[in-house]
C-alpha cells in the first residue's frame, strides 16, 4: 500500500511543476522554487544537483531566460532573496577541484605588495638579535622556527647572510624572506591569522666564460691578470696535478687557457661554476682535459680519453715552493755532513693540509724525535710513500684513505729547520725520485663512449687552440733556465 502512495505523490509533484513551467518568466521560478522548498523540507534527502537538472529540464528554456532577464528589479530581488533548506552535512553536493579552486583564488584578498626591508647578518649577530632590533617579539621568531622542518634551518646564520622583512604600518610581520639554498627563496608570510611557509625558485644564468695568460713570475699573478680567482686557479693547477708539480715544474713562458662557467642570479654574480676544459702548456708540453661524465661522476679526461687523474699525485700538497730536492748526495743543513736525501721538502706554512698521494692503508702513524709527526702509506703495486715533520696527523695506523684525502698539516716538529714537508716514494723497497718516477696508468674511457666524448669535446678543444692562436704572448727570458724565482 505504501508503495502507490509514494508514486501518487511523485505524480501530484511533477504535474505542479508543469503548471508552474507554463507561468511566464519569474514567476514560474518563483513557483518552482517554493515547489521544490516544500519537497526538500519533506525530504531532505534530495540533492542540490538533481533539483538543479530538474529545474533545467522543465523551467529554464531560452525564452525564459530572456524572458527572466527583462523582469522587474523587484521581482529579481525575490527571486535571488528565496533560500532553500540546508542539506544534512553528509549529504552536501560534491564540488569539482577546479571550481573549489576557483573558489577560493576569489574569495582571497588580494596580496598587498611588498615593502622589503633589507637586513644583512654582521659577525656575531643571532637571528634573535634582528629579531630584536626589527621591534619583532621572541614569540614570533619561535613560532616561526618550529613552523616545520624547512623554516628549523632559519636559526643556523653566517655573517653575509640576507633577510627581508614586510612590516605593515603598526610594525607587525607580514611576511620574511630568506635565502633556502643557492636556487630557492624561502617565505614565512602571515594568511588567515596563521603562519604559513613556502619555497620560491630563484633564476640561475650559467655563462660560459674564457680567460687565457702567459706566466712571468707566478701561476696566481698570471691567472689574476687573467680574472680567475684564486679559487679557480687552485681548481685549474688539481686539474693537472698528476701531470705538472706546480712548485717546481712552472716557467715563465708556460701558457694556460680556460672555458668555464659563471653562475648569475638575479643579474648579480653569484660565484664561478664548473670548468668545462683547461689547457696547461708546461715547458713546451702541452696538457688539455675536459669534463665529461662517464656515468661516475663528471671528471676530467685527456682528447684521447686517457683520465687526467692517475694513480698517485706528483705532489701531496698544493702551491709550495721545493726547499730540498730528491738528491743522493746532499749536503744535511743540521749535522753538516754528506748524506742522502731520499725525498722533495716542500716549504709551506705550518697547518697546510697534506694530501694522500694515493689510495692506500695507513702502516704507521706516529712520532719520532728524527721524523717529527709522520705518516707512512701502502698502495697497490709495491709502492709506499712516508710523509714527515707534520704538525699534526689526522689518520691512524690501519686507516683506509683515498687519493688527495688529508692525512695531516705541514709542520715543523723533529729535526728540522723550518717548517716544511719531506715526501719520499718508494717502489718495492727503493726510494725513487717522486717527480720523475713513471705513475701507473689510468683506465681509459670505454670504447663504447668514445664516439660521445669525442664528439662532444671536439668543439671545445678547438676553442680553447683558438684563445691561444687569438693571444700571441712574449715573455722576456730571465735566465737561461727560464725558471721563477721559487723553483731556482
């Protein structure tokens, strides 16, 4: 019996609302609306969605909208004043993302713009302290931190270091700035009464830059003539480590020429990048490397594909001068007598680091009254290489280490004259002269990746030939060695 009675109600609805669709204009929407007020008080159960279909089938033909855009102004105000009953909160219509979005991008306020206060972290100066002199409470700048993982990091400052503030006009915080990384910007900005963080990239310009000079009194002097920094000369002279000793083999003459990188962000020099080939002309020999990735890492190769790095370093220590060279027959400064000298001194400043010049295990690491603090290396293939008079030792005996890792400081302890490192080399028990001595060889590239480094490196080889076709240089003769001043 229920079940009639339901249909019977379900036909007595849909003919009022062809009644009501046959009204003109607004007043068969106001009809309809009060229609579907009354059957969605009686059944809340009914959905937004389907009495909107519902008023779209039978209500809303083109005549009638037009008819409904011509209708008085108060009959428009009744018919947007008429609410329907609120659905159960279980029950309320789904709502796609792209109109929620939309939603919410219009009903924001606006982003005011922003009015930046630059502040610049002096020596010894705590996040705390700005905080501080911007009149900003200890409270905020702890909320800040302890907002998530990304925002902790805010508390560890360096001197150079840049925030930006955005106060409004009664001094409260609107929004920081920080620098995340070299690429990202980081906001802390207040919305809805919140504390909310975001990460906003930063553009990053990458310049290829040459430079190229001639040497007549040092690598650095030339290089700085040139416009690299110290820093990218020490980076130009690892390049070719394994193949120049910088503090004994250099001229005047030599000749050096570079393509690499210059980092730009936000039109303002950031730092020097990545060099991209080096050519280095030693006494007549010429060295060239690229960078290239053979799927380990980007390193530097020769044209032919043979690695710039080999198996042992010439020298465990970077731009010194040779106070002693390997000689069988040298006259000994403190007991004045005739006696071997079975290494090079390298002169430099106490605390230099000391490199290992190859991978190895540590056999001794100790101290002596003759040796100072010293360190002797194994490697592979018989070859041992002893380190003497460091300050101090930074492996121990067993240790595992890797080519150009520090193993200690330059230093001046046992029976010295001045601060300096003795580096010996021997091969299966003899000691060898670690400048001329023949290194093993590297492994070449695959030959499977040859075609790519070669067709890849061939344009950049010719370039760098160019700057030194483009440069003629004359450099007058000092002596008839032709040697600096720190290698005569």
């Amino acid at each position: 019996m229920a079940r009639p009675r339901r249909r019977a109600r379900g036909v007595d609805f849909k003919a009022r609302l062809r009644r009501a669709a046959d009204l003109p204009g607004v007043q068969a929407l106001v009809s309809l609306a009060r229609e579907l007020g009354a059957r969605l008080a009686a059944r809340p159960g009914w959905s937004i969605a389907a009495i909107a279909l519902i008023v779209f089938a039978f209500v809303v033909s083109p005549d009638q909208q037009n008819a409904a855009q011509n209708s008085n102004q108060q009959q428009a105000v009744h018919a947007s004043a008429l609410a329907l009953p609120s659905l159960p909160s279980a029950e309320k219509p789904e709502i796609s993302a792209a109109e929620s979005l939309d939603s919410d991008v219009s009903k924001q306020p606006p982003i005011p713009a922003r009015e930046w206060t630059l502040v610049e972290v002096r020596p010894g100066q705590s996040l705390d302290r700005i905080f501080r002199e911007m009149s900003l409470g200890a409270g905020l700048l702890h909320n800040i931190v302890n907002l998530d993982d990304t925002t902790a990091g805010l508390a560890r400052i360096r001197p150079g270091d840049q925030f930006a503030f955005d106060l409004d006009a009664e001094g409260e915080l609107r929004a920081l700035r920080a620098e995340l990384d070299e690429q990202n910007w980081l906001f802390i900005e207040h919305q809805d009464d919140r504390l909310v963080s975001r990460i906003e990239p930063r553009s990053l310009d990458h310049r290829v830059i040459e430079a190229s000079g001639a040497i007549s009194s040092s690598l650095f002097n030339a290089a700085k003539d040139a416009g690299l920094s110290d820093n990218m000369t020490m980076r130009l002279a690892a390049i070719f480590g394994w193949d120049v000793d910088f503090a004994l083999d250099i001229r005047a003459g030599d000749q050096f020429a570079v393509v690499y990188e210059q980092i730009w962000r936000d039109g303002e020099f950031l730092r020097d990048g990545n060099i991209l080939a080096a050519r280095f002309v030693n006494q007549g020999d010429a060295f060239e490397a690229i960078r290239f990735d053979a799927g380990n890492g980007p390193d530097y190769f020769a044209p032919d594909g043979r690695p710039m790095r080999k198996a042992f370093l010439r020298a465990p220590l970077n731009f010194s001068y040779v106070t002693s060279n390997f000689n069988p027959r040298r006259f000994h400064p403190v007991t004045r007598r005739v006696r071997p000298h079975n290494g090079t001194d390298y002169g430099a400043p106490v605390g230099t680091p000391v490199w290992a010049s190859g991978d190895g295990r540590v056999t001794e690491s100790a101290y002596n009254s003759l040796n100072g603090n010293y360190v002797f290396i194994q490697h592979g293939n018989n070859i041992v290489t002893k380190y003497l008079h460091l300050s101090r030792r930074q492996v121990k005996r067993g240790d595992r280490v890797r080519q150009g890792q520090t193993i200690g400081r330059v230093g001046a302890t046992g029976r010295v004259t001045g601060a300096h490192l003795h580096y010996e080399f021997l091969l299966n028990g003899v000691h060898r002269n670690p400048r001329t001595v023949d290194l093993p060889p590297a492994n070449p590239l695959p030959a499977d990746l040859m075609d790519q480094f070669q067709s890849y490196s061939e344009g950049l080889i010719a370039q760098l030939q160019a700057m030194d076709a483009s440069s003629p240089i004359r450099i007058a003769q000092r002596d008839t060695d032709n040697c600096l001043e720190s290698s005569c």
